[in-house]
C-alpha cells in the first residue's frame, strides 16, 4: 500500500494463533509517544486489546521514552484507547466472550503521518497446531525446492 511505513510486526502472533480477522484502528497517542514511534521505538509482543464501557484500549505496549523529551515525557506502558468504530466494537466483545478468541495487535504503521494499529481476532494454537503448521511449512519448503532442483 503506498504512503504505510510499516513501524513494527508482530511475528510471534502468526505463530501463537489463528488469525480470523483484521481490523485497522487509530491510536491515541500523546506528543512525545508519536515521536518515539517514527524513530521505531515500540513493541507489541506481549501486546494485548481489552474492552471497556463500549471501548478498545491496547496494553502492554510499550513505547520508549522519546530522548529529547524532557519532564513532560510519556509514561512507556500506559494503556492507550484505540479509535475503532462502534459496529466494529460490539462484534470484538461478542466474540471475545466466546471461549478461545482474543484481540491482539499485528502491527503498528504510519500512515499518511498518523499512527495506525492493524489488530485481529484470534483464537489460539494448541502445541499439536503449532506442529501441523510447522509440518505444512516444511513439506512447501521441499516441494519449491524439488522444483527449483528440476529444471
């Protein structure tokens, strides 16, 4: 897409769960946190979407200290509520209710110089999952590379 500077990724989610589907959702942000954003200081790893009174907030995100901030620097692990829209809201909390789903964050981009988060609904793997996924992987792999040998 032109004009997205993709910030950070979330990798590991792919990995840990089924990814159902993707929403894009603004960020509230205070004056230094979208400064340390645009130098790539933030991780969402551990990151998590909770609702609240008909709201989306995003925790444990962190986001570094901006360095030339002085005293009026952010707290780096404050929550954060997230601009999503009121439909959008209500289908996450129905679906969060369900055993197994859960809303995590995929990844933080800049677009058109505003922060964006790219959030999923997601149930999680098993360990034997993880293991199909991995299997399926590793016999593609062999495949392209029979292939590739071939010609």
């Amino acid at each position: 897409m032109a004009g997205r500077k993709i910030v950070v990724f979330n990798r590991k989610a792919s990995h840990e769960y089924f990814l159902e589907e993707r929403f894009e959702a603004g960020l509230v942000l205070q004056g230094t946190e979208i400064k340390s954003i645009r130098q790539g200081h933030v991780q969402i790893r551990d990151a998590y979407i909770s609702f609240t009174n008909d709201e989306a907030y995003v925790k444990e995100m962190h986001i570094l200290g901006y360095e030339f901030g002085n005293r009026f620097n952010h707290d780096e692990t404050r929550i954060r509520k997230l601009l999503l829209h009121k439909e959008e809201i209500r289908k996450l909390q129905q679906k969060v209710k369900l055993k197994g789903y859960t809303v995590i964050p995929i990844s933080v981009y800049l677009e058109k110089g505003m922060a964006k988060m790219e959030i999923a609904l997601a149930k999680g793997k098993d360990l034997h999952d993880k293991r199909n996924v991995q299997k399926e992987k590793d016999a593609k792999r062999e495949i392209e590379k029979a292939m590739k040998n071939q010609y």
